[in-house]
C-alpha cells in the first residue's frame, strides 16, 4: 500500500500587523512633526535670546526681505496696497492677535519703522516682531 505524503505549504507571512505598525508610525510622524511657514520672500530674522513665544489663532504675517519687498500672508504687495488690504482686515487682524512682522535682519532700521509707522497708522495696535532663537 502506498502511503501519500502530506503536501507542504508554503510559509507565508501575515503583514497587518505590519500594516497595523506602519500607520502608527506615519500617524506619530504626522502628529510630531513641526511644520514651517514658507513665505513668498527669503527672510533672515534677527536672533533674541529672552523673546516672548506667542500664540495666534488666525495668523496674518507681514514679510519685509533684504532688498525692500514685502509679502502679506504669502503675497508680494507694494505700499499702497498694503495700505489697503490692511484698512480692509484692520478689526479681524486685531482680534485673532495681531500682525507678526518678520523683517529681514539686513533691512535698514528706517525701513522697518517706515513699515510700523504706515501699520500703526491704518489702525493696527497689536504688532509683533518676529526673531529666531540664536544657535547654542
């Protein structure tokens, strides 16, 4: 009598629990992971050790470069516009916690209170300077 072999199953992997490990890792990363502002302009901030870190609901973020150009909210705009668009949003700005100026370290300080004195005139009372922490 002739006996018959068992046949031999392959060996397979089970991979949701690899699925299950894979997504909590990319939830973790996304969840952890600190997410930069980019501007429409290069600016280098000034570094300050002792600033204050503050926090805003609805940001509106005013970008002075090097060479003079500004950029509200991620669109280059010129003086009298930005006059405008800031006499449109003056109470919204004020509310959410004001205008965040990020001027380049390389403007002229002129240039920078030209730019408070026209935020400052259209009604705007809550300004903040922006700087980056210095290297340790």
């Amino acid at each position: 009598m002739r006996l018959q072999m068992p046949l031999k199953r392959r060996p397979a992997i089970n991979v949701t629990s690899l699925i299950d490990v894979l997504f909590l890792l990319l939830t973790f990363f996304l969840v952890t992971t600190q997410f930069i502002d980019q501007s429409a302009l290069k600016v280098e901030l000034p570094t300050m050790a002792h600033a204050e870190k503050t926090q805003h609901a609805r940001r509106y973020i005013l970008n002075l470069s090097a060479d003079g150009q500004m950029a509200l909210d991620g669109q280059i705009v010129d003086q009298p516009t930005l006059r405008e668009l800031l006499k449109q949003h003056v109470t919204d700005i004020d509310e959410s916690g004001g205008l965040i100026l990020r001027a380049d370290r390389q403007l002229p300080y002129g240039d920078v209170m030209s730019i408070l004195d026209l935020v400052r005139g259209v009604g705007i009372r809550r300004i903040t300077n922006a700087t980056a922490e210095p290297d340790k």
